[in-house]
C-alpha cells in the first residue's frame, strides 16, 4: 500500500503556501492538497509508540462499565447497553444552510460527516446509535449518493427526504434500507413544525423509524455486510497524544474549515480542559457563533475530526459526485490539540473508509465522537 512519505508532504505544503503568496508559518499552515507523486519503494521509519499522556490531556480510567451488561460502542468506543450496541445505527440527511438551524439532537450523533452538496452548501449525514426513544430528529433534507456509501460503512438505515434522481440506482439495491419520508409508506415516521416554512421543518422520530423498519421487515440487528471494527481505538485510559510522531504533529487548537464550506464557514477550538473541540459555524448575517443543539441546549463537540480529501465532479445544477472509493487518497486526523498528515481507502461498499499515517500504519482514534469532514480537490483550511 502506497504511502506518502513526511520530507514531500512538507514540501507540497511551502509549494501551497508559497502559491498563495504567504510565508510558512509551521504553527499556522494553510492546508491543500498533497503533491502525490512519491516513492512507496523507499523504506520509511516507524513512529514511536506513544509516550504517556503529557501534561494537560484529559485521562480517564474507563477500563470498566459504569453497570453491568454495557459493552463498547463500534461507533464512539464509549461503553453503551447491549441492546444499544446490537441494534443498528440511522444515518440521516441533514441541512445545514442558515435557514436550516438550530437542529435537534445534532449532538447524539456518534459521528458526523459533512460534505458540500450544489451551490456550496454544505449538508451533513448524522449517523446515530440508540436512536429509538429520540422524538425529534434533524431537520431532514434529500439525499445524495455519496452520503449512502458513508451509510453501508455502518450498516445504517438510510433517512431521508427524496433525492435527485441519480440516488435511484443506489436505493434500488436489495441490500440496502432506507426510509424516505416523501413516501406514503414511510411517511408516519416523519412531521413538520410551524416554527419555519418549509423545506426545513420536516423531522424524524425514533420511534416512528423503528416502526417503519419494522413494517418494511428491515432487521434492527447487524447483516453480516460490514467490517466488525470500524476504526482502531484508543481507550480514555490510555488516549492517542500523537505524541509518537514527535514534530511530524502539528499543534492544531483551532481548524477553520470556512475556505472548504465558504457557506456555513464551520471552525473548531480545542477546550484543554476536556480534551474536546468545539465547533462554531455561521448563524446569520455575519454572525458566527457556537453550533448548538436547540433540543438540548449543547454545543456540538468531537473527540476526532478527520478531513478528507476527494475527488468529485458536477453532475449539472451544481449537483456534486464524490468518489467515496479510493485509495491513497489524502487527508488528515486532529485529535487533544495535534494533527497529522494521513492518507485513506476506501475499497468496497460496505467496508469502512481506512486511514493511514505517512508510515503505512492504520491511525488509532480517541474514544468518542467523530467529525468528519469531506473536503473537494483544490480547496484549502488552515489551523495552528
């Protein structure tokens, strides 16, 4: 497997910067897209294993369930009833332009993907466990392709509001579940608010979800289609400082990811004090501000974000393809303040997207949520 070594990662970053007309400035980097052309025959050597956690990263001693009969979570590795971690997740279609917000219960998604979608907006797939007993979810929006391959990588029921036409193959599939509130069979499942105009009042409810999951004779429990473990973990105890990489990773308290998503111009901020980042986007007018959740009253937060970069095309209208298969491919992983360069693959429908640090090694996350941001060849962020 092909893999970038560090010396040309750095280099493509000064050529970057050097084309945008900046001075390097390693606490503050701009970030495009690697030059890719390396040699995977030169030997590269292996980090370090991590030391243990410095000074200033939160430890917590999770190595037993708070109650009897929880188990780890293949979503946060966060410890959840049985019944929880058995049954599988919902993946749903949500907006994110300014007339879209705030969201209810954005921040009991386990992980978050964002991506734009036509005319630079951005739109989010909130993939979510113990889901049943949520009585307002979203608001829910239409679909893309793209967005169901991220879904099959979590067995996840798929739910949505329509969809160009160009997701009909996809749906069409037998093996995969979604549930579509433009149906009449599936419509029980969603309702509308008079609190905005439409299209951004129609929500889901858990328990609405599972009925019809019932009634389509969709099983709540895993199929046998997908890779028992999505990502590597790390446990709480014994967190991923990054610090193994020594210089290779690059302080990153604050991610602005406004030149990817001009539109809802999301930014994150690491809170020492308990090892999260928070995100903050565009509200209105020119206000930004923190991204909270109006059914809880809770900024969203991530223990990992992850960007990554892909190739895409325009379908016309603006509509947008992302090629979600792939291999060596770029991106990069923060977590506890830190960062480094990795490169993923994604190699079939329902196996999970994989990332790889420069040495060819699957990255370890940090116990907990995830956000992942999809960034289009050619644009850029920055974070120091």
């Amino acid at each position: 497997m092909k893999r970038m070594k560090t010396l040309i990662l750095l280099f493509a970053v000064l050529l970057a910067l050097a084309a945008c007309g900046q001075e390097e400035d390693p606490q503050n980097p701009t970030i495009s897209e690697p030059d890719s052309t390396w040699n995977p025959d030169t030997p590269t050597p292996q980090p370090g294993l991590a030391e243990p956690a410095p000074p200033g990263i939160v430890i917590e001693d999770d190595s037993q369930p708070p109650r009897e009969g929880m188990v780890r979570s293949r979503l946060t590795n966060e410890w959840v009833d049985a019944d929880v971690a058995a049954t599988r997740p919902i993946a749903v279609t949500v907006p994110n332009e300014v007339s879209a917000i705030p969201h209810y219960n954005l921040s009991k998604a386990s992980v978050v993907y964002e991506a734009n979608v036509e005319g630079r907006m951005s739109r989010m797939m909130a993939i979510y466990e113990g889901w049943e007993d949520l009585e307002k979810i979203g608001n829910v929006r239409s679909l893309r392709t793209y967005f169901i391959y991220w879904a099959f990588e979590w067995d996840a029921f798929v739910v949505h509001l329509g969809g160009p036409y160009f997701i009909n193959e996809l749906i069409s599939e037998p093996t995969t579940q979604n549930i579509d509130g433009l149906l009449d069979s599936d419509a029980s499942a969603f309702f509308r608010s008079s609190d905005r105009p439409a299209p951004h009042n129609a929500y889901a409810s858990g328990p609405g979800l599972a009925d019809i999951a019932y009634r389509k004779g969709y099983p709540l429990g895993y199929r046998d289609l997908i890779d028992t473990d999505h990502f590597k973990f790390a446990t709480k105890l014994n967190p991923n400082t990054l610090s193994q990489y020594d210089s290779e990773a690059k302080n990153a308290a604050y991610i602005d990811m406004s030149g990817c998503y001009p539109l809802t111009r999301c930014y994150f901020e690491y809170n020492e004090e308990d090892g999260l980042y928070y995100r903050s986007q565009h509200l209105s007018g020119s206000t930004d501000g923190p991204h909270v959740d109006a059914a809880t009253g809770e900024q969203l937060t991530f223990k990992n974000i992850l960007v990554q970069y892909i190739k895409y095309e325009e379908l016309g209208e603006g509509y947008l393809a992302f090629q979600c298969h792939d291999t060596t491919r770029d991106g990069w992983y923060f977590t506890n303040g830190k960062g480094i360069h990795v490169r993923w693959e994604k190699t079939s429908d329902y196996g999970a997207t994989r990332y790889y640090d420069d040495y060819g090694n699957e990255i370890t996350v940090n116990t907990g949520k995830t956000m992942i941001c999809i960034v289009e060849e050619g644009d850029n962020f920055t974070f120091r």
